[in-house]
C-alpha cells in the first residue's frame, strides 16, 4: 500500500540513520537530506519500499540549499533529526558542529512551521540524542570556538534538548518530541578527528558500539514508539531500554529562552544564508 505521509531525515544514508531509512520507507514517503548520492543511491536498491524515497542533496551547513530543498515538499508528518558530526571545518567561521548538529534544525522547524500548524494530525519529530549532553558546558548560550570538539559536540546535543522542550510548549498539541539516545553504534562518525579524540572513539566503537543488527531492531523499536506509543514518550529522553534522566540543565528556562533568542538573532543577522 502506497501511503501519502511524507517523512524528512537528516543524514539518512550511513549508519543509524540508513536504518531508520529502512524502517520508516515501510509508512512514509522519504526526504532524505545527506550529502552522499553514491550512499543514497545504494541504500535506495537496499530498500523494499513502494513509498517515493527521495534524495535531498545538501550539505546541513549549507543553509541556502536547505531552504531550496524543503521548498519541494508539500506536506511533513514526521522528521527525524539524525545527522550529527563532530570536529569543524575550515569553510566557516563558526563551528560546524554547532551548524549540522543544532542551528541546521532550528532553520528546518523555521521553514516547516506552516506546514506543521496546518497538519490535521499530530506530527511527530524524532530527536536522535545522545547521553553525551550531561557533559555540556553550557552556562550561556553560544556558538563560538572557544571549546573543544567534544564538548561542542556535547553541547550541540544539550542544545537540541533545550530547543525540542521549548518547541513542545510553542506547537502544543500539534507535535510529539521523542529524544532517543541509541548508544555508541559502528558507524563512520569521529574519523574526521585526529590524535586522543579519535582514539577514545576508536575505543569505544571497538568495545561498546552495537552492530548493524542491533542498530536494526532499535529502529524498529522507534518506528513502533513514534507509531503506538508516542504519548507516553513525548518531552521524555529514553534508550532502548526505556525512559532516562535527562541532564537537570536540559529543562532550564533561562537557557531554553537564551538558545530561542540566539538563534533567531543568528539567522537575522544572516538572513542571505
């Protein structure tokens, strides 16, 4: 049965997120953002679907062309927000980690706003987190240099926190937030690092990182939340194996108006973006 519901993933591709492709092909029509065709093109073959599974190509710190690529979708049921990088890149001054992981979500939810109000039903944005947040070091809110890689990292994903509670008070009823951490997976993320950080990834991907099977099932288990039971998780942070304590940081007010107040004021002052 071919379905009308439109499903938008960031870095649905590789890894995680080529699973969550996978699963959620099965219901939705998908809009995948990644920057890879060649990886699009082989997950596509790979996935037993009669669903549009189409391939958004863009570079999440490309803002411009996020604007163009959502401009070609009429209707949004559920988004997933998977992609996520640590490290910087040279072509922009600030850091990119900030720019893929938090401030490239922030501008989608910005221009799918309309979109989201005029829903009938309630749509359901998936987070894709990480216990890494409790590692913020995130007094006041900013986008700078001034950390190391991990502790960007760490506070990009403190930040989708903060912004995923403050969009549930925004929309209401009209949306469902589910912040699901899977864990360290085998997956190409961090080989963009040199030197000590890359070997405690290493480390971990070795001892710790599930596999692709695994990876398969906790997709499974998501889509069957994000279908069934998405009341009883909604504004919650859980795993696989249930409902977690998130970071006491990640309901504060005063950092949840601080990052809305940010962002706004970031993409006004780059409005050409």
């Amino acid at each position: 049965m071919i379905h009308n519901k439109n499903c938008i993933i960031t870095g649905g591709t590789s890894g995680f997120g080529s699973q969550l492709s996978r699963v959620f092909s099965k219901k939705y029509n998908l809009y995948i953002l990644s920057r890879s065709e060649k990886k699009f093109l082989r997950l596509k073959k790979e996935i037993n679907s009669k669903n549009k599974v189409i391939f958004l190509k863009n570079d999440l710190s490309d803002f411009s062309k996020i604007k163009k690529n959502l401009l070609k979708i009429k209707n949004v049921d559920l988004i997933i927000f998977n992609a996520g990088i640590i490290g910087n890149s040279n072509k922009h001054d600030l850091p990119s980690t900030y720019l893929v992981n938090y401030l490239s979500n922030f501008l989608i939810i910005k221009l799918l706003t309309n979109k989201i109000l005029k829903n009938k039903k309630k749509v359901i944005i998936i987070n894709i987190s990480s216990k890494m947040h409790k590692l913020a070091n995130l007094k006041n809110i900013s986008f700078s240099k001034d950390k190391f890689s991990w502790i960007q990292y760490a506070n990009s994903k403190l930040m989708m926190l903060l912004f995923m509670s403050k969009l549930k008070r925004k929309f209401k009823k009209k949306i469902a937030i589910l912040n699901f951490d899977p864990g360290w997976m085998k997956t190409n993320f961090g080989n963009n690092q040199k030197g000590f950080i890359r070997k405690i990834l290493n480390i971990f991907r070795k001892y710790f990182a599930k596999n692709n099977v695994f990876q398969e099932i906790q997709a499974k288990k998501l889509f069957n939340i994000s279908q069934n039971e998405y009341r009883k998780f909604d504004k919650k942070f859980f795993d696989f194996y249930g409902i977690q304590k998130s970071s006491s940081k990640s309901k504060n007010l005063f950092l949840q108006k601080q990052l809305w107040d940010k962002s706004k004021i970031f993409f006004k002052l780059n409005s050409r973006i």
